[in-house]
C-alpha cells in the first residue's frame, strides 16, 4: 500500500458562514446589520471593496488557517458570504478555482 500524501492526512477545517458573515457585519458594517444573508451582493452594495477583499483573506488566514491564492483573490469569490466560504473551502482543501 503506498503511503499516504501529507496532504491527505490534514484535516480540512469548517468553515462557518455565520463567522464569516459576523466578520464583515463587524469590520465592514459598524454592526450596524440585524443579519446578512448568506447571498446577499457584498460587492455590488458597496459593503466590501478590493481592500476589503484582502481584509477578509488575511482574516480567513488567521482564523482557519486557510491562505488563498492571488488568484483566488477575485471578486467572484467574495460577492457573497456563501462565495467566500465556498473559495475557502476549496483554498482548504487545496483545489483551486471552480
């Protein structure tokens, strides 16, 4: 039996969309939100901006220990709540872009 990739015995943290949504209603909205939606246009609304973007990798970093790469860092991935824990989860994992 060959022996098992490094990676493959790292566990793959979860990522919560109610922590992730919790930083941005902190950081980026004053508290001033009852609740964001998973979906909700973060970039479109103005809520987060290119700055912001790398606010939120650097924080993702720290707290799950999951580093995207620079080409993960597009608006794609962090449109939404649910798009930045799916970007994370893939970062985590070690795929790369879907």
């Amino acid at each position: 039996m060959p022996p098992e990739h490094p990676a493959a015995l790292m566990k793959v943290p979860t990522i919560s969309e109610e922590e992730i949504a919790r930083f941005v209603i902190d950081h980026f909205l004053d508290d001033d939100a009852d609740g964001l939606d998973a979906e909700q246009d973060l970039l479109a609304e103005g809520v987060i901006d290119s700055l912001g973007v790398l606010h939120v990798s650097a924080w993702l970093e720290k707290r799950y220990g999951v580093t995207l790469p620079y080409d993960e860092l597009s608006p794609r991935n962090f449109r939404s709540v649910r798009a930045i824990r799916e970007a994370a989860e893939r970062a985590a994992a070690g795929g790369g872009a879907s």
